[in-house]
C-alpha cells in the first residue's frame, strides 16, 4: 500500500506543481498522464495479484514510470539510476528468488485475520490521504522553481543533472555517502558471515582433485539412483541388479527398500491378464509399490510390499 | 581532455530541435538499419564460421545464399505458433516483446556520424543524445534481461526455467563489469553523452618522444586496454553468447530459456538477441574505437569525417567488432557454469575496480601537475598495459611449459605411435581395449501389454523392430 500511497503523493505534487504557474511543457504532461495511470495501476496490481511474479512485475512497471517521471522532470541520472539499479537489478534478484520457489505458488484467497482486508483498504486509503494532504499543504505556497534553476542546464554554469548530483553527493554530503556505502558494505559482509560455512584453509578439495580421488575408488560413476531400472519411481524402490536382485549401493538413506511387484512369470501367455484394462493407466501397468493409488496389477504378484 | 567543436561535430545543444518528419526518417531508419543488420548479421555468422570449420555454408538463396536468413525469417513467421498448456499465458505473450523493444531502444543513443544535411535540414546523424547517453544503454539492457527471464520461466517446462536462472545471475554479474568497464571512459571523455565520448577521442593528444613530434592514438581502446578488454569480455556474457552461451547451451538446456517458444515468438527472441550483438558492437565503436570517425590512414584525408563518409567508416567498425563475435564462438568452447561466473566475479570485477582506481589517480595526478590526460595515459598507462600483458604472457608460459615440453618430446620421435592405433569394434572384451559397443545379440524384456496380442510368437532379436516374447538370460534367475 505504500507504494499506492507515493503514488497518489507525486500526483498531489504534480497538480500543486500546476497551481503555482510553473510552465509544464505539453510533452511533459501528455507524458504524465499516460504514465501515471500506468504506475497507479502497477501498484494496485502488485497488492492484487495472487501470483507473486505477477506481482513482481506490476511492481516493475511502476518502477519503470517513476524512472520515466524522473528523466522528464529533468533529473535524466536519477531515472537512469532508477531504472538500471531498481528494475534492472534489484527486481531481477526477486524474480530469481520468486521463480525458485515454483510457479504454483499462488496466494491463498482465505483471510487468516478476520477483516483484515478491508482493515488494510482503508487505512491504506487513510495514509495516502494523511501523507498526500500533509505534502500538497506543505509544498502549497512555496514558490516552485523547477531543477533546472538549481542544477542548471547544458551548456550553463552548473552544466546539468550529473555534475549537479556529483557536487552535492561527493561534496556537501560526502560524509552520509561514505557512511552509507559503508553501512551497505557492512550488511553484505555480514550475510556473508552468515552463511559462509566455517572451514579450514586448505581443506577444501578442488574439482579436480575429487575427481582424481573418485576415480581411485572402487566405483568411478555415480551411484545407481533408487528406481532406475526398477518398476517404480518411487526412492524406496531400489535399482536392480542385471540378476533382478536389489542393488544394495541404491538403497535410500533412512528408507527402508521395498520390493516392487514382479513382472509376470517367464513363460507367463498373458493368460492372467485376460479382459482385465490397465485401470490406472500405464503407471499401472508398470506396477506400483504401494498399491493403494492405482491398485495392484491383478496376477502379477501381490503388489504389496513385501 | 579538451573537446574539439568541429563544425561538423554535434554537441547537446544540437538535438531535440529537429523537425517532426526528420525525426520519423531518423526512427524508419535506425529500425531498418537494425533489422537489415539483423538478416546480414545471422548469415554473415554462419558464412564465417563455415569457413572456420572448413565448410562453404549457406549458398543456394539468393546471389551467393545472402537471402538465407530473409527466407528463414518468412518460415519462420509462418511456422505454427504454439502455446504450451503450463505456459503462463500473458507473461508467455510479453516476454519477447520485452526483449525486442528494448534492444530496439538501446540503439537510439548511438552516434551513427556527424552533423549531415537531409533535405535541406542540418541534423546529427543521431536520434537521441543525453547527458547519460551511454546509461541509456545500460537501462535497455537491464530491461533487456527481463525478457530472457520471464520467457523461461512462462515456459512452464524445466530446461527454459534453468535457463533462464542462469542467464538472470548471468547477466546481473556481467552487467556490472561491462558497467565498470565503462566508467575509465568517462572519467577520460568527462561526459556520458555518447557524441561527446566520440568528439573526445577526435584528437590525439600532440606528442614529444625524444624530441620526435608525432600525434598520440586518441582511440580510448589504446588509451584505456583494460577497460577495453573488459568490456569485450563483459558484453559476450551480457549477450549470452558463446562461449558464454550458459543460458541456451544446447547440450545442457535443449534451447535454453526459449526453448518452447516457436513462430513469430521466436523470431522476437532471435532477433533481440542479435540487436543486442549489434548493439554492443556499435557501442564498443562508440566508446573505444573512435565512433564514427575515420581510423588513422583515411583520416589523413580531410573529407574523411565530413558528410556521410563516417557511415562507412562506423559501419566498418561494427562489422569488425561483429566478425570478433563470430570468431570467439568459432573458436572457443563453452564455459562450465561455475567457472563462468568465478571469471565475472572474481576476475573482472576486481580488475574493473583496480583500473579504475588506477585511471583515476592519473587523472588527477595529471591535473596536479599541468600534465595532458593523453600524454600521461601514453607515458604512464600504456606501459603499464604492455607490462602487465607481458607478465601474463610469461605466466601462461609457465604454466603450459610441462605440455610444451612433451609436445617438443613427441615431436621429435617420443613415446607417441607413428599411426592412429585401431581398435577392433568388435572385441567386446574392454579390458583388452575395445571400445565399447552395445551386445549385438540385445534382446528386448518382453512387455507385459503386448503379450497377450504376440502370444505365441517367436524370441526375436532388436534389429527387426519387432517386439518379442522371448527368454533372455536375465530373466530365467529372476528372483
């Protein structure tokens, strides 16, 4: 909701900016009226959607208008900077994040809190309310001089945007620069600590040394995952041996291995298997270790673990 | 380094005061540009790296098969277009859309040549330029990245969502070297506008060498090398392509993050992605090589950078920087994923940084002391490069001397065989050295559904296609 509520907050600027009599050029304003239905609607979306990267992606849209707003008010860096580093990285991290955690994750419609919804609309409404006026009668009769008086243009005596923000950012406030770069070091370090695994220097064995000693060993190729040539995916059945016995190096950690029904008997004519469809499918027809989901192949053995 | 205003150099004040109708040839003509780059860039690629791998490549379209691409791109608009049934469906729809026009985008900022006439009027050949010229660029190809990502993983399939995780950390980490890459030239240009960072390197800087008058190289690619090298580097990551072509590998990802787009769909991807090979190029023309301005033979000629001559010389560059693409990807092979990304982080980065701490001292070292940017860059910078370049000649040497050593021993008559030893195919025993062949007497296990139908038919052997009922051994000790 805040992002609803800075929304509607640069709306009442833009129409206190108009009231003043600050000239605003028509390309200016066909420019923030197309754009700021945009970002109101990115940030409705963003609190509306279930998806969550659906969600991200509203929000990067209102991202993206606020950058534009800020090149045509004549800040080019700052919607430069906006665009590169919030949309472009920072919004992509989320995405990564969001799109690791599964594509069906969608939000649950059920309140958990009791009219919490409608709690939130209206002091969401509230707030944009509170800050809007509180920011309209502030910036009410001030006298509004646009950027271009203070960082002067191209070709002027402060030469514009960038080298007005470098004065002010490497001179009057070089000190909240450094503190904040060294605070954002700090907290970078920090997460570093966190989940650096503690290990001794020189332990660690390169990819290539492993591969040496792996093939040192008895058994140079990987593992036989548990099913593979099993008649079941599940990891409890174990991986047979050419001779149909269980492959002991297969066996699951904390799984106790179980046996999957057998495929007819050799010389089998099928004979068993008369009139009888694949109920489940060919999940059943390749058998089950369970058998509870789609039901043991009748003839085939027990079906059951043994 | 001061900015010579040529008559025929644009500076800020000369855009944003075009008439409308200039301004639309100048958009038809940038897009047009783009997409012919486009269809001479795909078969220029596959001409090129035909040659490289001993072949003749597209030949039968047009004269000498230099319509190939046209008539892949008519196919392909025709193909059928599908949806997959877990796709995502909007942000299946948008996600080229969010390459393409992005990468479109980018190419506004670049200065294509001098101030020209076009019916009468005076215009640079420019759509666009800013304070941030170059930073524009930079923003199109942070958007750019959103495409490639939403694309994987609208998908709903496995093979483009992992392509697509891997072209996010893939382009976020090389953006930030290609980024830093950029900032030394900057700092030398004092401007990020893209006109101005080409005026700035008009002129070399006026050189005494032992009392030898000459004229110093004025292109950032030789004042700036590491920069330079860094930023060829970077922007092969940033364009996902090989050997860096982690997020469409095709032996590891079938196609990557596009993999289930088809049509039209595609075709948006494909031509994104070549956009933004052009795109990279002309940027590093722009910024290292000197824009459009003419290289130092035909510069001599007065009239080299007046008119619409520098079209000629700037499209030059591109096609060079484009034939450099070609090359890498004709030469190297791809990068496992962990060293791909130990090289951005702990290799270019750390550079970038170093140089740019480095360029910057000069910087102000020269402006303590009276001393020109350009002369302290050639006295002090590039001999510094030359060093550097020399010391990890010599450690490379060091490195390889073990292999160099037995290739000298095998050269003159060491250990290796005189003729390529064959090995009988057929020996399935592996322990005497054949290599292996799969049993040519394999026999399917029989399945229990076509049973019924093939009774009592016959144990027959894989060759005939034919499913059998027949015994292998395996199965008669079955437990």
């Amino acid at each position: 909701m805040s992002v609803l509520a800075m929304e509607v907050a640069a709306l009442e600027i833009g129409a206190a900016a108009a009231d003043t009599g600050v000239v605003i050029g028509t390309g200016e304003t066909i420019v923030f009226w197309v754009l700021a239905p945009v970002a109101l609607a990115g940030a409705l979306g963003m609190v509306l959607s279930r998806n969550a990267v659906h969600s991200a992606l509203w929000l990067v849209a209102t991202m993206l208008s606020l950058g534009v707003f800020y090149v045509v008010q004549e800040a080019p860096f700052l919607g430069a900077a906006q665009i590169i580093v919030y949309t472009g990285a920072i919004m992509i991290l989320f995405l990564f994040v969001l799109m690791l955690v599964g594509r069906e994750t969608s939000d649950s419609v059920v309140e958990t809190l009791r009219g919490q919804r409608v709690a939130a609309i209206l002091l969401g409404i509230g707030f944009a309310g509170l800050v809007g006026a509180g920011v309209a009668r502030a910036t009410e009769d001030l006298p509004v001089v646009g950027l271009t008086a203070v960082q002067g243009t191209v070709g002027g005596p402060a030469a514009g945007n960038v080298e007005a923000i470098a004065a002010v950012l490497y001179g009057r406030f070089v000190l909240a620069f450094e503190v904040t770069g060294a605070l954002l070091i700090v907290a970078a370090v920090g997460a570093l600590l966190l989940t650096h695994a503690e290990r001794e220097p020189g332990t660690a064995r390169s990819q290539k040394e492993r591969s040496r000693a792996r093939f040192l060993t008895d058994r140079p190729q990987t593992l036989p995952g548990p099913g593979v040539y099993a008649r079941a995916n599940s990891i409890a059945a174990p991986g047979r041996l050419p001779d149909g016995s269980p492959a002991p190096s297969s066996f699951a950690t904390g799984v106790e291995p179980v046996q999957v029904d057998e495929l007819p008997r050799t010389g089998s004519v099928g004979a068993e298997r008369e009139g009888l469809p694949h109920a489940g499918g060919t999940d059943a027809a390749l058998g089950t270790i369970g058998g509870g989901t789609t039901g043991p192949v009748p003839g085939s053995g027990e079906g059951a673990p043994r | 380094m001061t900015v010579f205003a040529a008559a025929d150099q644009p500076t800020l004040e000369d855009f944003g005061n075009d008439v409308w109708w200039i301004v639309l040839i100048k958009i038809v003509g940038i897009f047009g540009v783009l997409v012919l780059m486009t269809l001479f860039a795909i078969v220029f690629e596959r001409k090129v790296v035909a040659r490289m791998q001993q072949r003749i490549g597209p030949n039968r379209v047009g004269p000498r098969g230099y319509l190939q691409s046209l008539a892949d791109g008519l196919k392909l608009a025709f193909k059928e277009d599908i949806m997959p049934a877990l796709a995502d469906k909007p942000v299946y729809f948008l996600a080229p859309v969010i390459a393409t026009v992005p990468a479109f985008l980018a190419f506004s900022v670049i200065p294509l040549g001098p101030t020209v006439s076009i019916f009468g009027e005076r215009t640079p050949l420019q759509l666009v330029d800013s304070p941030i010229g170059v930073l524009i660029v930079l923003a199109a190809s942070a958007m750019g990245v959103y495409g490639i990502v939403l694309g994987g993983w609208a998908s709903g399939s496995t093979y483009p969502l992992l392509g697509s995780l891997r072209s996010a950390a893939q382009m976020i980490s090389y953006e930030i070297a290609m980024g830093l890459s950029i900032v030394a030239v900057f700092l030398y240009a004092g401007s990020m506008s893209t006109s101005e960072i080409v005026a700035a390197q008009a002129d070399g800087t006026e050189l005494s060498f032992f009392g030898l008058e000459f004229t110093g190289p004025s292109w950032f690619a030789v004042l700036l090398p590491v920069s330079f090298v860094i930023y060829v580097i970077a922007v092969v990551g940033e364009t996902n392509r090989a050997p860096f072509d982690l997020p469409e590998a095709e032996s590891e990802l079938v196609g990557g993050f596009h993999t289930e787009y088809s049509s039209l769909k595609f075709a948006l991807f494909f031509l994104a992605e070549y956009i933004n090979i052009v795109t990279v190029s002309a940027l590093a023309a722009t910024l290292f090589l000197g824009g459009w301005r003419a290289p130092w033979p035909i510069s001599i000629w007065d009239g080299a950078n007046t008119g619409w001559w520098p079209l000629l010389w700037f499209f030059a560059k591109v096609v060079v920087a484009l034939f450099f693409f070609v090359w890498l990807r004709g030469t190297l092979p791809r990068l496992r994923y962990d060293q791909f990304m130990r090289f951005g982080w702990k290799v270019l980065v750390p550079v970038g940084l170093v140089w740019i701490l480095v360029v910057a001292t000069l910087r102000a070292v020269a402006r303590e002391s009276d001393l020109d940017a350009g002369q302290v860059a050639v006295f002090v910078g590039v001999p510094i490069a030359l060093v550097l370049l020399g010391g990890l000649l010599l450690a490379s040497r060091m490195r390889n001397r073990d292999t160099r050593v037995a290739a000298r021993e095998a050269a003159a008559g060491g250990p290796a065989p005189a003729e390529p030893q064959v090995l009988d195919p057929r020996d399935r025993d592996r322990a005497s050295g054949g290599f292996p062949v799969p049993p040519m007497d394999l026999v399917v296990p029989p399945s229990p559904r076509l049973r019924r139908r093939e009774a009592v038919g016959a144990g027959t052997v894989v060759g005939t296609g034919r499913r059998s009922s027949s015994t292998t051994p395996e199965e008669t000790d079955d437990v």
